[in-house]
C-alpha cells in the first residue's frame, strides 16, 4: 500500500470521527474507515495535531473500535484532560464575564464554552486552548488592565510594556495573548474581530448577542448563530482551515440546520461580506464531513472557480506532505495562509488591508520600539526582520553534530 493511500486512510478516519451528532450512520462510517490498514500512531499524531481528541475517542469509543492498547491509553487521557481543561474554562469564562460587567465593559466570548454548549449540548468533547474576549477598541486598554488585576500576565510572561509599547500594541493590533501563572489559563483578548473591514461588516462586540446557558456553572454572551456562523467561517478562513478542529465545531453549529435555515444562514454570511469564507467551509464540510447541501447550493458552490481553488489550498493545508506537522514547521507554511487572505473576497479594500497586516508585524513593534515619528520604518524592516527570524529558526532546528557542524 502507498504511503499516500495510507496517509489517506488516516486522515479519512479522523474525519470520520469529526462528523456529528453521533448517528448509528458516523458508527459504521468509522467501523469502515477503521477496517483498513490503519497506522495508529500515525492517527494518534493527527489527533493531536488537530485537537480532537475528544471526538476522536468518543467517536471510536462508539464504535467499538479495536486499536493497540498505548493508542487507545493514550487517547482515553488526553480525552479527560480536555474534559478537565475546558470544564477549567468554562467557569472562568463565566467568572470573567461577570467582573466585566461589574466593570461596565462590554464583552463577548468568542468560540470557547458557549459555541461547546451550542454545537456539542456538553463541555466535554470539544478541545479549548484558551478563552477569546471581544471588547470595544476604546475600552481594550480597560479590559487589559483589568485582566492584569485578576493576575494574567502577557505572554511571554516576562513581557513588560511601557505605556508608550501599551498604545503601540492597541493601536496596530487585534489582540493580545495572556496566560494566569497559577491556573495557567489563557486568554486572547481582542478589540477587532477582523483586520479586513468588508470582512464581517457589522460583527463587532455591539452586534445582537446571545447568553448561553452553561449547565451548573452560569452563562456567557457571544453572537447570535448566523453572526456566529459568519464569524467562524471567517476564523478558520483566517488560518487556512489548517486544523479540522475549527471545521469540525462549525459542522456542529449547524448539524441540526434543514435546508431552509442553512440557506438563511449561508445568505447572512454573504450579506456580512463572508460569503467566500461561507461557502469555503460548506464545501469543506460538505467533503470532509458529510454535510448534505441543499441541491442548488451544493451545484453554485462546486462550480465557482475560486472556491475551487480556496477548497485544494485548504486540504494542502489540512494536511500537506507531512500532515502530523505544524504549520510553523512546514516551508513557508504561514506565508501561504497569509496570502490566501487575498482570496477572500472584499475587493481592493481587502487587498489594501491584507497589505497592511502583513506590512506591519506587532512583534516587531513591541520588540524593537521605535519613537512615534519613526513607525514608518516597520514596513520596511518588515523583510528584514522576517528573514532573520526564519534564518535564526532554521539555526535552532538544526540537528547539531555530524560534518555539518563546524
């Protein structure tokens, strides 16, 4: 058997695994999927890889798949670990909703416990590596200071800004990582959803919201599902579908669509500016996972060239030559994400914004501070930078040793 049939056989079992709800019908599509010649470590790394771990085990689990002891051991662990982690983040998204209440700053959770509780009705299943906060960008220095007093430090956590590096980072920015020492918890906090305005036009921390229920714990507020669906068609746009993680949670927002209310949705996107990033994540969906599309749209999107185009970038992407590795460590693995942006619909006002974004890295300027009459300089010290940073990465990774080494 070819290494590429193989690597087919296990990517193919995976998203098995990811299609939802759980159905007599997803048991004997993984039972088939599972009955060929599996390398088991090999799906071990893509699940991780991926983050679904927990649909994963729950979805062999279902079945009653047979696979090596360590596999299964190993799975059955991070399966609770997720579990933990994101029950974890849910109590303090709840927490964390409150106190900025309290604090008059209005804010929304992105993602996390609330789309959990939407798409999956549990908070066991779907993996949650941080908590997202939307705020106003005239409130994003409040909600920051506010974080910090609740003992979250920038990531690196020995970052320390001045004021000057603070308004730098706010002003060219979207977003800020921050990680609790005792609890380690993280948190990315945001004041633009998006960098490209006819992108998600509307979808902001002021659009109609929704609080969502979280059993036993309390509620959190994030869009509405078709400001919601729009927005993770544009997320996962946004990183080139490169994780099945991010599909595989959209599939579940919309499993219990008919027909009708999927075209209402698809529409919603399209009228938000996403409708590009819309119809990308249906057409992958729709191959990956199983989604039945109505015939009509299944016919407009199969057939638009673009969308094409966007679908093989995004499997190249999914899963690539070496499909257990990140994109981090993939040639020029960003660089492609980075420009599908281009891709995405928005016109020349996209285009525009997407030169902007990749003009200016917030890295650079939090690293290298420059006085204000000098931020010009970071677009031209943008290549520089970049080649050196891939130039002292490739340094780091390689191996030490041998004739090589002098």
């Amino acid at each position: 058997m070819s290494g590429r049939t193989r690597l087919a056989d296990e990517f193919a079992l995976l998203a098995a695994c990811c299609r939802w709800p759980p159905s007599r019908a997803r048991e004997r599509e993984v039972a088939a999927a599972a009955a060929k010649s599996i390398d088991w470590d090999l799906v071990l790394r893509l699940a991780i890889r991926h983050r679904v771990e927990g649909l994963v085990h729950a979805a062999l689990t279902d079945a009653g798949t047979q696979m090596p002891a360590a596999v299964s051991q190993a799975l059955t662990v991070r399966a609770q670990r997720i579990a933990a982690r994101s029950l974890a983040t849910a109590v303090e998204s709840v927490r964390l909703q409150v106190l900025f209440d309290a604090a008059h700053i209005p804010m929304l959770v992105l993602k996390g416990a609330g789309l959990a509780q939407l798409g999956y009705g549990t908070l066991a299943i779907k993996q949650s590596k941080d908590i997202d906060l939307l705020v106003a960008p005239g409130r994003a220095d409040a909600a920051l200071r506010l974080l910090e007093v609740q003992g979250y430090a920038l990531r690196p956590v020995a970052r320390r800004l001045s004021e000057r590096q603070r308004r730098d980072a706010l002003r060219y920015g979207r977003e800020l990582a921050l990680l609790h020492p005792h609890s380690r918890l993280e948190v990315e906090l945001r004041w633009r959803v998006v960098e490209s305005p006819p992108l998600l036009m509307g979808v902001d921390v002021d659009a109609v919201s929704q609080a969502v229920a979280l059993p036993n714990i309390g509620a959190v507020r994030t869009f509405q599902n078709d400001d919601l669906f729009a927005y993770l068609c544009l997320h996962g746009a946004a990183h080139g579908w490169s994780r099945l993680k991010w599909l595989a949670d959209l599939n579940a927002l919309i499993a219990a669509k008919d027909d009708a209310a999927l075209w209402q949705t698809y529409r919603h996107a399209e009228a938000r500016g996403t409708g590009v990033c819309a119809g990308l994540a249906l057409l992958l969906c729709h191959r990956l996972l199983g989604r039945k599309l109505p015939a009509a749209l299944e016919a407009a999107l199969v057939g638009n060239i673009r969308l094409r185009l966007l679908s093989a970038l995004a499997m190249n992407l999914m899963v690539g030559r070496n499909p257990a590795a990140e994109l981090d460590d993939r040639a020029f693995g960003t660089t492609r994400v980075a420009l599908l942006q281009f891709l995405l619909g928005g016109g020349w006002r996209n285009a525009v914004a997407q030169c902007r974004v990749m003009s200016i890295r917030l890295d650079d300027i939090l690293r290298y501070p420059l006085p204000p009459l000098l931020h010009f300089l970071y677009p031209l010290l943008r290549l520089p930078l970049w080649l050196w940073r891939r130039g002292i990465s490739g340094v780091i990774r390689r191996p030490q040793g041998g004739r090589g080494s002098a």
